[in-house]
C-alpha cells in the first residue's frame, strides 16, 4: 500500500464510500484506500478537539506496526482494532501514506491547471497570521467554479481521495480553536502529498501557491 500507486492498491485495499441522495438512498459514490478510510474515520472520531493533531508525533515503533498492518495482505487493515494505538499514531500513519504515493494526489499532469486561478490573486503570504489575502478585484465565485470543473477532471480515484480528504481537514479546520489546526496550518501539513511537483521541490514561492490552493478548497 506504502508507496504503491494509487490505481494498483485500490484493486486490493479499497474501502467503499457511500453518500445518500435527495431521497435518502444510499449509493456507492468511489472507492479511497482502507488505510485513508480507517485512519480517517478514527481522526474525525476521537481527535478534533486534540490539539496540533497532525504536527506531534506518535510513537514509531506504533506506526511501523500500523504500517505493516495496513501493507499486509488479504485484509490490508479492513478489520484493525485501534486499541493500543492513539489519535498521533493514526495521523502519522495517515500522513506517510499521502507523502509515500509516488505521485501527489493531485496528478503531475493537472498541477499547473490547479494553481492557475489562485495566480496572482494573493497579497499576502501564507504564513502571516490572517491567511492569504485575496486583492480586491479576485473573483472568487469564478474561482470556485473553476475548481468545481477541474475536480470533475481528476482521474476519479484521485477526485474520490481528494474530496475524502478536503473532508477530513474541513472537519478539524471548524474546530480550530480547540485543536490549533487551522486551514493555513493543514494546508502546510498536506501540500506535499496533495499538490506538489518535483521541479519546484527546492521553490518556497511556488509551494506558497500551492498552499494557498489547499486553503481555498479546504
């Protein structure tokens, strides 16, 4: 699962995600991977309230048994009791699984098409206290619609995990003044996993877009 590409390890170590239309029925809308959905469903549960939830540590000798759990076949994880394990654990483990793809959740071929609306449209940089400013003539429901049509083109395994995720870290941005994970501070946490492209792997200026990307989807 480690470090497989997404589309090989989906086959094997998938976890369907239901919704519910506007009739109540169920329906399958995708598949992410067991590890995304176990450690995502674990964080929403117990850990929206802990503070620096994905800046601290957990224990490594947990998490290479958690990462050999969820790399073992036939079940990949699907029946793991997170008894024995804390909520730092699970976002270590969860975290290593992003940055370990061997292509961000973002394709390569759709990165530049991902940061072109937000180009330019900042004053202020990521880092500063407030967020990213937008300058004043910033269309951002043209940017929102803009965004809405590039999630449609994702591949949709990459679409499935990417909403999954935007997901997950809305949840523990709402509760930010509990857990001090903030949308800017998840964004940093996240980039490299989600949107990011070798040839800019040494560029802070093209990595602050990206983050400031993140923050305008999450």
């Amino acid at each position: 699962i480690f470090g497989v590409p997404l589309r090989q390890s989906i086959v094997y170590a998938n976890v369907a995600i239901s919704l519910v239309d506007d009739n109540g029925k169920s329906y399958i809308y995708g598949y992410v991977p067991i590890v995304v959905a176990k450690c995502g469903v674990f964080l929403k549960e117990k850990a929206t309230t802990v503070e620096g939830i994905f800046r601290l540590n957990g224990s490594e000798k947990r998490i290479k048994e958690l990462k050999h759990i969820f790399d073992s076949p036939d079940r990949y994880g699907k029946g793991l009791s997170w008894d024995g394990y804390t909520v730092h654990d699970a976002a270590n483990v969860f975290r290593r699984y992003l940055n370990d793809l061997p292509e961000p959740v973002v394709p390569l071929d759709l990165y530049e098409k991902f940061r072109e609306p937000l180009r330019g449209a900042t004053k202020t940089a990521v880092g500063d206290a407030d967020g990213p400013q937008f300058i004043d003539d910033f269309d951002v429901d043209a940017a929102i619609k803009r965004y809405q049509h590039l999630i449609k083109e994702l591949p949709p395994l990459n679409r499935q995990l990417l909403l999954y995720i935007l997901d997950l870290l809305a949840v523990f941005a709402a509760k930010a003044e509990d857990n001090r994970m903030n949308s800017q501070n998840l964004a940093a946490i996240f980039q490299p996993g989600m949107l990011s492209h070798p040839i800019h792997a040494m560029a802070p200026e093209e990595y602050r877009l990206n983050q400031c990307v993140l923050i305008f989807l999450i």
